[in-house]
C-alpha cells in the first residue's frame, strides 16, 4: 500500500474538505451504489468500468487536485482506483 493511502473517518474527510477547499470526493463505487448512498458533495466514477479515467477527467479537470478517493471499505476498489489515477498524472 502506497503511502498516501489511508483509511479516514468521516471527519477527516470533512477535515479534507475544510483543508482543501478545491479538493474532491471521489466515490469509485458503481453509480447504482453512488444513488444510493454517498457522502454530500462528493463525484462519482466507477473504477470497474472501463470509462473510469474520462468520467474522472470530466469531474476533476486539474490533476493537481487533491482527491480524496472512497469505496466501499473492505475492498480495494479505491486502492485500484488510487493507482489507476497516479498512472494518469493526478497527484
């Protein structure tokens, strides 16, 4: 695990926000699970579809941007999509 990689709290995310007031919330799970539930104000871009960068490229359009990526806890989708977005330049 990269070490930029981390389990937080829901504070933390807010804490995120509060921090980095051009930063986004990530959700990488499907857009099924994204309507159904999701944290306020965060983006939605499946890492399990092949379409994952450009739906990520339309919502954070400076890679630059700090992103603060989520899944769905005992999994490695935000792992995944983690790495597929350091790949593709973001930071």
């Amino acid at each position: 695990m990269d070490t930029n990689t981390r389990a937080v709290s829901l504070e933390a995310a807010r804490d995120f926000l509060k921090n980095n007031p051009r930063g986004v919330l990530l959700n990488v799970l499907t857009h099924e699970d994204f309507e159904r539930r999701h944290l306020p104000g965060s983006k939605n871009a499946c890492v399990f579809q092949t379409a994952f960068l450009e739906q990520v490229r339309s919502a954070v359009k400076d890679t630059a941007t700090q992103i603060l990526v989520y899944g769905a806890g005992n999994s490695l989708d935000a792992e995944s999509a983690r790495e597929n977005l350091e790949d593709a330049g973001y930071k």
